[in-house]
C-alpha cells in the first residue's frame, strides 16, 4: 500500500461480465482519485483455514469495506423456506416466493460480517434485483448505496458519477476518513 492512501477492503463476487469488469475497474479507478488502495481476496485455490485467516489479516488492516453486491445466482422463480410453518417459536417462519431476483457471492456477506466485527465503516452498494438478505439488510450498521444495473457502460458511468450514489460514497468516506486519522493519530501517542 502507498504511503499516503488509505486502505480499503472491497468485497465483491469474481466478475463473469465484461460489464462487471468495466463497473469494477472504473469504481476502483474513482475510489483511487479519492485516496484509497483497495484489497480484495483474488480468486484461487485456497483452503478454508486459508481463506478465513487471508481475510482476517486484509481486513484487519484496513479502515473500511465495500460490499459490490454483483448477483451471481439468477431465480426465474423459486421459493424461500418452502412449506413453512406457522409457529411463534420460529423466526420468520412463512413461506416467501421469488421472482427474477439475484443472489450474491456468499463471500459478500463473509467479508462484511468479518468487517463489522472490527467496526469498520461499510458501503453495500446493491445490483438491481438483488435478495436483500445477510449483510445486504438495510440496517444502522452500513450505508446502502442506490441500486445499480449492467446493461451498458454508460449507464454504470452515469450511476458512478450520479448525485445519489455519490452522496452515499462521500457519506462513507468521511466515515473512513475519521478511522483512519483516529488510528493514525492514537499510534503517535505511544
């Protein structure tokens, strides 16, 4: 990492569209002109105990996460707990139908809880028709973006650049910013 950015860890799904490519590389380009190094987990063959413990330590050192919410599975039509009872003693025990919805990469929702429990600051920024389940619930905890689509790189470059979305990436840097220069500033009172 150079010296003088601020390391951030993005969480996003391996991209299979040139389209993910293109939102992926341009958001890093943006986030770059702001001060910040991304990491991310790269695709490989790791073990379990390799990935977690990869995990940790990048996110540990850094002051913020991203949450790319890509979809990588497609649902026509299908159902969330299929033949659920009615019973107070489960939680949210009823039957949910799905339809054209994504899903995103379980890593996604790994790498935000592993950010929460260093109280990093999160961005979740949420493709269209996305399930909005585990770290994808809108909550106190992250800041949601505005969804976003993939059909063409000008409407990824009009999103990146939009008003709304902008408002909710400053909202999170200066979340960020403040991290940063509390550590920062903690490790010279030593």
């Amino acid at each position: 990492m150079s010296e003088n950015k601020i390391q951030i860890f993005l969480s996003r799904p391996n991209p299979f569209t040139q389209h993910q490519s293109f939102f992926i590389k341009e958001f890093t380009k943006l986030l770059k002109q702001s001060g910040f190094e991304c990491v991310t987990l790269q695709a490989a063959e790791y073990s379990p105990y390799e990935v977690m413990t990869s995990l940790r330590e990048m996110i540990q050192r850094s002051y913020g996460i991203i949450v790319l919410a890509f979809g990588q599975t497609f649902i026509n039509e299908g159902v969330r707990k299929k033949d659920a009872e009615i019973n107070p003693d489960f939680f949210a025990s009823k039957e949910i139908h799905l339809k054209n919805k994504w899903i995103t990469s379980v890593y996604c929702h790994i790498e935000g809880i592993l950010a929460l429990t260093f109280g990093l600051p999160m961005l979740t920024i949420p493709q269209e028709n996305i399930t909005k389940e585990g770290i994808l619930k809108q909550g106190e905890y992250s800041i949601t973006a505005p969804e976003f689509e993939l059909n063409t790189k000008d409407e990824i470059l009009h999103y990146l650049h939009s008003d709304e979305f902008q408002k909710s990436l400053q909202e999170w840097k200066t979340m960020v910013e403040q991290k940063y220069k509390f550590v920062k500033d903690g490790e010279h009172t030593y």
